[in-house]
C-alpha cells in the first residue's frame, strides 16, 4: 500500500514537472511572438500609414519608447525564469545586447561592407584588388589631402589643447572665472556648419572699391592694406585660416576638460609647493602638468579625432578648394560627385584606419589610469 502511494506520488510529481516545464516553454514562445508581433504591426503603421503626421509622430513615439521597455521587461521576464546560475549570466547580455546589435548593425556591418567595396570598381562591380588603395596612396590630390590633414592635427588639434589649458589655468584664479569661461565655451553651442558660415562673412572679401568686406578685412584696410581673399591664399596660409576655426571651437571644449582636472588637485600640494619657494610657472609645469598628465591625452587624442575627420569647415568655407580639401571631402567628392563607389569607399577605409589607433590608445589610457 505505502509502494503504491509512493508511486502515485511520483507520477504526480512529474506530471506537475511536465506539465510546470512545457507551460513554461510555451510561455517563452507565445510572448516574444507575440511581442514581436506587435512591434512589426506598429513599423508597418509607421511605413505605410495615411494617418496625420501628428498621429504617426504620437505613435512613433509611444511605439519607440514604449517598444524598447517592452521588450527589455519581456526579455528581463524570461530570464527570471531560469535557474538562479543562468539567470545571473545572461541578465548582464540584456542590458548590453542591444547597444551591440545596433552598433553592429550600424557600424561593423557596413565598414565591412564598405571595405569590400574598396577592392571593386567605381561601379562597384568588377574585382580589382588593391588598385584603389594604391590610387589613394600615389594621387597627387590625395597626397595633398593627407597634408592638410597632417597641418589639421598639428596646428589645430595641439593649439586647441594648450589655448584650452592656458585659459582653465589663469581663469581659476581670476574673479570673473565663470564669465570668461561662459564666453570661450560658447561657440560650443555652434555647429561646425554654423561656425563655417559666421567665419565667411568675417573672412568676406568683394570686387575692388566694394565697401561690402568682412571684419578682417575691414580691420586690414583701416592698417593701410588691401582687401585679401584669406581662404584663397597660397598654401599653407589658406589653411592655416580655416583652422583658426576649428581652434575657435574645440577651446572651450579642452578649457572646460582641464578645469574640471585642476580643481581636482589638492590645494594643500600647491601651497606646500608656493610655501617651499615654487614660482608659479614652476608650478604649472611640475606638479599641475604631471597631476593631470592622463586628462591631457585624453582630451588631445578626442580634439585629434575631431580634425581627421574633419569636413563641414572646409566644404562650407571652400568646398575643398585653393587645396584646402582633406580626406573626408576628397571621399565626398568621390562617392557624391564622381560616382567613383570603390575609390571613395578606399578613402573610407583608410579615414577609418587612421581614426582607429587613436581611439585605441584613448581607451586604453582610460583602463590604465583614471583621466578625470
């Protein structure tokens, strides 16, 4: 009698295992699919609908909000079903699987596509092997390109980090620190667009005995001059003005950087430094310098890869013209104007090629040491 009970329990207790497993599979089938279902349904809306645009935008919204949460609290749901081990494993991945998908999405999949590209013809047919690198790398444009490039980092990118750091540094200890800092960050509020366009007008030139010229002009006229098309000078004068812009930008940005850095050195290792007979200057450059030595690279590898890849100045100033042009309009150039697919997909890879190391190297001093 106890051996029949005993087996009656069992049976019973593996039905209910049976029966707990395949509601539980069922369930981790049933709503993805039907969550999925509703994401499609409201993309079709979106695509095909003839709704008002102010219900497609409302929709549009609560679609895109409302269908990342539902999916990340559909996924965290299912997750929480599993065993405590694999619970604490894949829960990590639903947080950081999305940002991975869309980057991959976005960025992997089309370098690679892009790269493929570049070994093809400008019809982006025909096989050619290496003979569009070769092309950018022997090219008299692209050389000049790569030149102006080069000028780019070392006037644009080195002056906008020290400018940054001499301001934060004699700003800290002035009394109007917050209104000269609001004043240099600033035209961090403009796009490099913008900025393009307010420097043509300070740059403007016009036909001899025109009164119509722009502020530095006018300014080289009152100093007995003649009127000088600045962006249309020999090289390296031309270019040397169009960085004056990105200088102009990219300040405030290190500026704001470096005085976060510098109130974060103890106070009492400057006055013992003072107090011990340091000179200011002395000052600066053996403690101040070395205290924020990991912030400094930091911000001088970011302002780097701002100006290899730079392109709104140049195309809004000159369009690349007077040999101003740099790699990233010689691309544009190329895909837009000349329909060249796998030259301008070449120039692509190298831009990405170049950008890469000193994004490498920027992370890895953020690993090392703490820049901030």
């Amino acid at each position: 009698m106890a051996e029949a009970t005993q087996s009656k329990h069992s049976i019973k207790t593996i039905f209910e295992w049976f029966t707990t497993t395949i509601g539980q599979i069922i369930v981790a089938i049933i709503v993805p699919l039907i969550t999925g279902f509703v994401m499609i349904k409201g993309f079709i809306f979106l695509r095909d609908g003839n709704a008002p645009k102010y219900v497609i935008a409302l929709v549009a919204i609560i679609w895109g909000v409302g269908g990342v949460a539902l999916i990340y609290f559909v996924t965290n749901w299912l997750i929480e079903k599993l065993p405590p081990q694999w619970m604490a494993r894949l829960q990590p991945f639903l947080f950081v699987g999305p940002a991975v998908v869309i980057l991959s999405w976005y960025m992997a999949i089309p370098t690679i596509r892009t790269f493929i590209l570049s070994l093809k013809d400008r019809n982006g047919e025909l096989f050619v092997g290496l003979e569009n690198y070769i092309a950018v790398f022997t090219q008299r444009i692209m050389t000049v390109a790569f030149r102006n490039n080069l000028l780019w980092i070392i006037f644009g990118a080195t002056l906008s980090v020290i400018f940054g750091l001499l301001v934060a540094v004699l700003a800290d200890r002035s009394r109007f620190e917050k209104f000269a800092k609001s004043m240099i960050f600033l035209p961090m509020a403009i796009s490099f667009v913008g900025a393009g366009v307010i420097w043509n007008f300070i740059y403007e030139v016009k036909e001899a005995g025109s009164a119509q010229i722009g502020l530095l002009n006018a300014i080289w006229v009152g100093l007995g001059g003649q009127p000088q098309a600045w962006t249309a000078m020999l090289q390296p004068w031309n270019n040397l003005f169009l960085i004056i812009i990105v200088i102009w930008l990219q300040t405030g940005f290190a500026m704001v950087i470096f005085s976060a850095a510098i109130k974060g050195i103890p106070g009492e290792l400057l006055e013992a430094a003072r107090v011990d007979g340091a000179t200011e200057v002395q000052v600066f450059f053996r403690i101040m310098i070395p205290y924020i030595m990991g912030t400094i690279i930091t911000v001088t590898t970011t302002v780097v890869i701002f100006t290899l890849k730079i392109f709104d100045v140049v195309m809004v100033m000159t369009g690349g013209q007077f040999a101003t042009h740099v790699i990233a309009t010689q691309f544009y150039r190329q895909a837009f104007t000349n329909q060249n697919k796998g030259y301008a997909s070449a120039i692509a890879i190298v831009l990405v090629l170049a950008v890469v190391p000193v994004m490498i190297y920027n992370l890895r001093q953020f690993a090392e040491e703490e820049a901030f």
